[in-house]
C-alpha cells in the first residue's frame, strides 16, 4: 500500500525487480520508469490480485503476470484511477490480466507482433477507453479473449490473422474487436468456446487473400457457439475466393445478436459467402455499393433477414427459413430456392423499400396475425399457405 503523500520509485541503474504476490493500493506516487531507472513488476499470487487506488501517478516498465491460482481465480485485475506503461509492457506467463477502471490507456500491449496467449493465460479488457493498438502480425490463441469493454485491434495491413488452438476461450460482451484479416482455427479439427451478447466483431477490414482460410472460421464441428447479442461483421469479401463466413459448430445457443455482410467501408463488386450450420439470429446485407451476399447452406433466420444489397439463393438454390421479418431495401435472386416463413409465436411480414419475386414461397405461420404483405410481392412457382 502507498498511502496518499507517499512515493514508491524506482532508481539506480535500472533492472530492478518488484515481486507482488497479494494486491497493490495506491494513493501516492507508484513510478517504476524513472529515466533509465526501471524495474519490472511480476504478480506471481496464486488468488486473485488486483492493482488500484487513486494516486496520480501509477506508472510501470513491464508487467509480468505469473499467477498459479487455478482459472477464474488467477485474474491480476488493473483499475487504479491513472496507470500509464512502455510500450509492449506485457509478458504473461500464467493467468490472466483484466484491464477495469476508467482511465485512458492505449498500448500495443505486446513487445512482439505476434503474440501468443497460451491455454493458462488470458487477456480481458474491461475499460470503454482502454485500446491495445494493433501491429502488423498474427495472434495465436490458445487461452481466453474477453472483451467486455474497449477496443482490440489484430493488424494493420491484408492477411494478419487471429487463430486459434482447440480449448481456446473468445467472449465478447462489450466493446470491440477488429482483425485486418482472418480469425479461423489453426487447423480444421481446432475447437472454439465461442460466446457473444454485446459488443462488434469486425473481420477482414483491409483483406484476405487466403484461398483456403474463411474472414471468420469455426469449422470443427466440436466447437460451442453461442450468440445472444452483439453484432459480427465482414467488412470486405475474401479476395482468394474462399468462404467468407462459416460456421460449423454442432454446440450452439443462438438467441440474438446479427452477422453483417459489408457496412459503409466495403468496396463495390463485393462478393460474400455464407456458411452456417447454426441458425442465424438477424442477418443484414450492407446498402454502401451494393454488396452481394451469396449464400452456400439452407439456414434459418430467427429473426429478421435485412437485404440493402444483393441477397443470393439463386447460384446453389439455397432455401431460407425466416422467424419474423423479410426486409428487401435492395434486390434478391431467388433461383428454385423456397422461402419459409414459419414463426409460431410472432406476427410475420414482407417489406422495406423494394419489391420480391420468389421462386416458392410457403407461409407456415401459426401466429393469430400471420404474415402480412406490405410490398408487392410475386411468386414465380409453388405458393404454399398452411393451415394455422
């Protein structure tokens, strides 16, 4: 504990070495970069820590987390009411470090541009005006990700990736993920607790050129994917021409939440691919140069299906089940593909700005209201109306 009016410094030559296995209170003055006069500070408890207090000044060289209690209660949680730190301060070892507080803290956060977060450790960002500004490398995660509040970034340039081990641990409840390139799993059979109900993912906001790895990847079947909330995003379409969008997890809870194709960044000509085993909560196609969404599997909507660009069943005739609403703002290609409406607890509609030719259309809504048509709709082939 540093009371108020009281300094804890660094000085001599530098590499001095502060171990703290309990909590750090700060009310003064906490500075371990003093000119050339540094020293290293290691949590190595085995519980729980925590670095806190409001003392103006809570200043450190590198911090390294080395916390032996077992997961859950190995967190070295940072929320003093100031912290500042070299660049690339980090190094873990075991646990996990969780960024809380207010204070305003941006940092690569990692002295290499290619970090590796093993299974033991971790890294949760819990501060709206922490950023771990992004370098020009991969990310490999074998442990936990939790963004709850903040921003991550992964790359600055095309093909800089976020991949994944099998028993790694992505939860997103808060702020924002961006990658520049890819997130996937390091190989097919890589398993992925998946867990998301706030916050945005962005993938692929400057590229990828990869012919075989997807924008955003969970393609071993073992995997869990839960989405309650939130919004997952693929900024620009794989120019290698593979899947943008895939998602084969046997495990999953889908409740809320929407996965985007293109937004007002996305470049015209844009061709995206979708994949999905598990249902899709609202499903939008970005309007900025008219995107088109191709899709590649039968999958429900739970929700509402949003088209500002181009909706495509036609290329492999793919049927869509819908739970609410078809809002058409662009174009569809129907193909032979049937379109489902089947809620049993909710009115349904056909809407937005512009007109929808089906090739088959079936209306299995049970609900008192049904499904009302607030657009001119056509049906080339099968009109099919169930009995309620």
């Amino acid at each position: 504990t540093v009371n108020n009016g009281a300094i804890l410094n660094t000085t001599g030559n530098g590499g001095n070495v502060l171990n703290i296995a309990g909590s750090l209170t700060n009310n003064g003055t906490f500075g371990m970069r003093i000119g050339s006069a540094t020293a290293d500070v290691t949590f190595n408890g085995s519980a729980n820590q925590s670095v806190s207090g409001a003392g103006a000044t809570t200043d450190y060289n590198r911090i390294t987390v080395n916390n032996t209690g077992s997961a859950g209660n190995n967190i070295v949680e940072l929320l003093p009411s100031n912290l500042t730190a070299a660049a690339g301060f980090l190094s873990l070892t075991r646990g996990a470090i969780k960024m809380s507080g207010s204070y305003t803290f941006s940092n690569t956060f990692f002295s290499t541009a290619n970090p590796v977060i093993n299974a033991d450790e971790g890294i949760w960002l819990n501060n709206p005006n922490v950023t771990v500004t992004a370098q020009n490398g991969d990310t490999e995660l074998s442990g936990l990700l939790r963004i709850s509040a903040g921003t991550y970034n992964i790359g600055v340039s095309a093909d800089w990736w976020l991949y994944y081990n099998s028993g790694a641990v992505l939860t997103i409840d808060g702020g924002a993920l961006n990658i520049s390139g890819a997130f996937f799993g390091n190989s097919l059979s890589s398993t992925l607790t998946y867990t998301q109900n706030n916050g945005t993912f962005t993938v692929c906001t400057v590229g990828n050129s990869s012919s075989s790895l997807p924008s955003f990847g969970i393609e071993a079947a073992g995997s869990a994917f839960t989405m309650s909330g939130g919004s997952i995003i693929v900024q620009n379409a794989a120019s290698g021409g593979f899947d943008d969008y895939i998602n084969n997890a046997s495990t999953s809870s889908v409740t809320g939440g929407t996965v985007q194709f293109g937004n007002t960044s996305t470049p015209a000509g844009s061709i995206f691919k979708l994949t999905s085993i598990p249902s899709l909560f609202d499903l939008q196609i970005g309007s900025t140069n008219n995107p088109t969404l191709r899709l590649n599997t039968a999958t429900t909507y739970l929700n509402d299906l949003t088209i500002g660009g181009v909706l495509d069943a036609a290329t492999n005739n793919v049927n869509i089940n819908i739970n609410r609403n078809w809002i058409n703002n662009g174009s569809f290609l129907p193909g032979t593909a049937t379109v489902t409406f089947n809620s049993t607890t909710q009115a349904q509609s056909i809407g937005g700005s512009a007109n929808t030719t089906f090739y088959n259309l079936t209306n299995s809504n049970t609900n008192a209201t049904g499904l009302s048509l607030n657009r001119s709709t056509t049906v080339t082939h099968t009109l099919s109306l169930s009995s309620s």
